[in-house]
C-alpha cells in the first residue's frame, strides 16, 4: 500500500503530498476539497436564475403584442395591467409595490401613459393631498382590446404542459409566492394598498 510523504521532507520538492510506491515516489493525487464543489453554482440549475431568466423571456413574448401594436413599454403596461385587474384608482406607489417595478419607472410609465390620455389623476376623497391614478375610457377600451391577445399568448406559452402540469405549475408557483408573504390574487390585492 503506497505510504503518503510530506514534499518537505524530499528535497526539490513543491509542497504537497507525495506517495512512496515500489517503482519509486511520485505526487498524490489531489483530493477534492468538499466545499470547493459546493461553492461552484451551476447557474442553469440555479432555480432564482431559471425564474428570471424565464419571467425575461416570458415578458419580452408578451410585450411584442403590446409594443409593436399599441406603443406600449413593459412599465406602461405593467400600470394598465394594474389599474385594469382593479378596477378601481390606486395610488403610484401601490403599482410599484404589485408589480415589482422602481418608483421611479412606474411614474415615468404613468407620465407617458397620461400624455396619450390613457391614464389620469383623481383626487384620493380620503386625502386631498394625494392623487390616485385610473385609466381614462381611451386607456380601458385599449386595455379591453389587449386582454384577450395576452391570454392567448399566454396559452400558446403554456401549450408545452399539459393541463394537469398547468394546474401544478399554476400551485407550485402559489407555495413559492406564499413563502414569500406575496399577495396572490385580485381580491387580495384589492383589500388594500399596503401590499
């Protein structure tokens, strides 16, 4: 059985292990470190990696029927998107909060979109210092349009799973938003403006 010598001890040596054999000494094979080949992250595997990329290449299918067809940028339609689910006006910073998107981007969306007259402010009763946003019946007849071309997209998507992966996918993606504390539904979402 080969013996394990330390470099050291053998002169013109590098550190490190070597193994004394019949035929002579020779290096050690290198042993894997453990925590070297955990720390090494296989991106495409990586599941917060696989949800972005795939949010990404989902969004940008969706948008070429919002962008070539009606002008619209990913942050406009995510405030029609919003506006429209409620029904009701909400204030700037709640469709930041629902959408994922910078303050930021949500008000330059909302400058575009009320330069077309497709959204407009109100005045919130509660506090008149504050101004809540809803579509104008230019914005909701655009929005009334749109909705049925996304779903079909949205199905065309979904058309590599059948209707049993659909509904898993559908309660996989549910268990993840709801360890995340994310709100899940219109309904939810309507109940308040604290998201």
């Amino acid at each position: 059985m080969p013996k394990a010598l330390s470099s050291k001890s053998l002169p013109g040596t590098r550190s490190g292990s070597l193994l004394r054999t019949r035929s002579g000494v020779r290096p050690a094979p290198r042993q894997a470190n453990p925590a070297e080949k955990r720390s090494r992250l296989d991106l495409f595997r990586f599941v917060p990696f696989r949800l972005n990329r795939l949010a990404a290449e989902v969004s940008a299918a969706l948008s070429s029927e919002y962008q070539e067809r009606y002008g619209l940028d990913i942050p406009e339609w995510r405030v029609l998107a919003t506006l429209g689910f409620r029904n009701d006006a909400c204030s700037a910073q709640y469709i930041a909060h629902c959408t994922r998107t910078h303050k930021s981007t949500i008000s330059r969306a909302v400058t575009a979109l009320m330069k077309r007259q497709l959204v407009e402010r109100v005045e919130n009763e509660d506090d008149r210092r504050e101004f809540r946003l809803r579509m104008t019946q230019k914005g909701n007849a655009l929005y009334e349009e749109l909705i049925p071309r996304l779903l079909r997209r949205e199905q065309e998507i979904l058309s590599c799973l059948s209707l049993q992966e659909r509904k898993d996918f559908g309660r996989l993606l549910g268990k993840i938003e709801n360890s995340l504390d994310l709100v899940q539904t219109s309904k939810e979402a309507s109940k308040t403006e604290a998201y």
